[in-house]
C-alpha cells in the first residue's frame, strides 16, 4: 500500500486548509473525512472573519494575514476565490453587537478598547436604523464594526476540490486509531511518515485512543438553521458580552474532569445571534455546552425552544420561521489559541486544532504550517505549539 507524506484527519475548513497547502508544497497528501455530507463546526458555523479583533500583536499579524484592505502580502482572503477558483461568497457586512437593556453601554464599548479596530458604539436609535429587525426594547445600544463573512460550507468544499486538482487523495471512512506510522481506519490501514489530526471537537478522543494526552476541548454547540426566507437582516448580530468565551475559561480549569465522559462541566450559556446568507437562509444561534462526552445526546426539542425565545427576545422576526435543529462539536483551548504543530515525544503525529472561532486565521496558519513542515524557519508556528507560554493568548475573539 502507498505510503503518504502526510494523513490529515477531518475534511473541515482547518483539514481542507491544510490538506491543499501541503499538497501544493509538494508532499503527497491523503485526506480522511468519516463524512460524505459535512456534519462539523464548519458546516454550522456563521461564517465571520473577524479580521479587526486582533488584541496582541500576534493575533494582530494573524488577522492582517487573512485579510486586509491596505494590499498586505499574505491577505489570504483577499485572493482565495481566485486561487481556489470558486465562488466562496466573500464579502464586508456590519456586525452589530448587542448590548443587554441591563448593560452599560460605554463600559461595554470601553472593554473592546485593546482589538485591532474597536468597534463604534451606537445609540439604540442608530443600532435599529443599522437592523431594523432589532427589538429596541430588549437593547441599551449596540456596537458596530466592518466584518468578514463567507459561506464556511463552500470555501471548505473549495479548498477540497483545489487540494483533488493539485494532486490529493480523499477518503470518506472514519479514524479509529492514530498508529506509528499512520492510521486505522473503518475501512483499511493507511500509512504516512506524518500524521496531523484536524478534528475539530473530536481530536482529544482520537488522541486518547493513542495513548496521546493532550489539552484540548470542546463545547456542543446548536443553531436553527432556516430556508431561504423573506425576512431580511442587513448584518451580522451577536451579543457583546459573549458568554461563550467565559464558559470556555471555566470549564478548562481542571483537566481531569475531561475525561470523565458525561460530566458537564459548567452550565449551558447561550448567546443569541443570528446571520443571513446570501440564498436568504438564516443560522440562529448559539448554544454552548461543555459536556465531556462528544456523543453525549442533547435533548433537541428544549434546545429549540430555548433557542427560538431567547433569539425572539431581540430579533422578534425569526422567533417563528421554519428551520431545522442542528448539533455540532467545537474545539477550543485553554487560552483561546489554537495547538498547531508536532506533539512531543510521538514521532510523526501532529496537530492542527482548537480554533474556538476559526475561519480568519485558518488560511494564513495552514500556508505557515506547510512552509515549516519543508523545513523553514517560522516563529509564528513555534509560539503556537503545544509548549507554548499563557501570556500568548488574546485570540482573534468574535
């Protein structure tokens, strides 16, 4: 059987990225998704680049890498429909972060103060005139700043059809096990001199089965996604106090609990948001659930409900629309950066995960990874590896 340069495990935007860079490198590349129809944090996501939430100067780099309206020299984005040669729906809208009728809303703009280009601060008035599908009673003002987006579902089946035409290999089978030289799989046994897990929200599992502990985690998260319908948003709403990122902080203290399937770690937040695609359809959401178990069974029905009133409470036009109930898994780490790179003391295995909101830098760090991986030098992906330092963090947030 072939052996491969490098196995990259999940065909996410983080596999998909990093699969097409490797192979255009040079290497002889295999991607293995368990499946044909994307059931990942991809697949649900809201799509957002973040590009103006850069808080230090490496997350700044990372985001002026991705994209950047001042001609930067790895502005990724910028470029990506031309070089993947796919329509990937990038464009600029407003983000409009809510803030609570119960928040002040100066000290909440005061706390976006370290990013990249904090957002302006918007009366209710104003902040209903940006998205009038807004509930003026349920805000005491909004901020605002230019956002990315994309569609996450095609710029991921972009990079995958690139990463064919450039040489690569697919396989639709499931991981059971991470090997010396390579993987076992449902299907049959492959083998690599290298092997990166881009897993997502199942990584830590996969990693265990191997003997490989690692610090890795990840939240349930639930949307409603909708048809096309004929309500109309003009931009992408999400809360400014985002719980998300606290609960992430909780529920990492202590890492043994992890492995105690089941266990939930602290309570479920939700952070009521919503995004229209350029079809008209809408992804409500989120729920967050930081259960240790990535099969564990959410009661889908409670979900909904919780879900459709909360998002009611500030968007009253989409509390009713017809949508279907999804659930995905979302890794993130410890001090909101993702873990790229070898994993000491196992030869071979790498990895590429635990980007709590991805898209904006998965680009820029799938071509630096691949640039390392031939052998050159690069800071960047040795301040991001497994050993790094805590005072790093300060991740591209939103």
């Amino acid at each position: 059987m072939k052996t491969y340069d490098w196995i990259v495990v999940g065909g996410g935007i983080t596999g998909a990225a990093l699969a097409y860079e490797l192979v255009k490198t040079g290497f002889s590349v295999l991607l293995l998704e368990q499946h044909s129809t994307p059931q990942n944090a991809t697949r649900y996501s809201y799509g957002g680049l973040s590009y103006w939430s850069g808080s230090t100067p490496l997350t700044r780099l990372l985001c002026e890498e991705a994209m950047s309206t001042t001609g930067y020299a790895y502005a990724r984005y910028n470029i990506l429909s031309q070089e993947l040669d796919a329509d990937i729906q990038f464009r600029e809208l407003d983000l409009l972060l809510t803030i609570s009728a119960h928040s002040d809303p100066e000290a909440t703009a005061a706390s976006y103060n370290h990013f990249a280009i904090p957002p302006s601060l918007l009366s209710v008035q104003e902040a209903c005139e940006l998205e009038p599908q807004l509930n003026r009673e349920a805000i005491s003002g909004a901020l605002t700043v230019k956002h990315g987006h994309i569609h996450p579902e095609k710029t991921s089946l972009a990079y995958i059809q690139a990463f064919l035409r450039a040489g690569g290999e697919i396989q639709i089978t499931q991981v059971l096990q991470v090997l010396q030289d390579g993987v076992k799989t449902t299907t049959a046994t492959f083998h690599s001199a290298n092997v990166v897990i881009c897993a997502g929200g199942l990584s830590r599992q996969l990693l265990k089965s191997a003997g490989i502990p690692i610090k890795l985690y990840f939240t349930h998260a639930e949307i409603i996604e909708t048809p096309p319908v004929d309500v109309q948003l003009r931009t992408l709403v999400m809360p400014a106090n985002v719980q998300r990122l606290q609960l992430e902080a909780e529920s990492t203290q202590v890492d043994e609990l992890w492995d105690e399937a089941g266990n939930e770690l602290v309570p479920p937040i939700l952070d009521a948001g919503a995004i229209q695609f350029l079809d008209g359809s809408i992804r409500i959401g989120q729920i967050s659930r930081a259960i240790a178990d990535p099969h564990a069974k959410v009661n889908s029905g409670v979900s909904e409900k919780w879900l459709r009133r909360s998002v009611g409470q500030i968007l009253p036009a989409l509390e009713n629309l017809p949508g279907t109930w999804y659930h995905c898994l979302v890794a993130f780490s410890s001090d909101g950066l993702p873990l790229i790179g070898a994993i000491p003391g196992f030869d071979g295995v790498h990895i590429f995960a635990g980007f709590s909101n991805p898209l904006v830098v998965v680009p820029p760090l799938a071509k630096r990874f691949a640039n390392f991986a031939t052998g050159k030098e690069d800071e960047i992906m040795t301040q991001l590896s497994r050993n790094r330092s805590q005072e790093l963090s300060g991740y591209c947030e939103k």
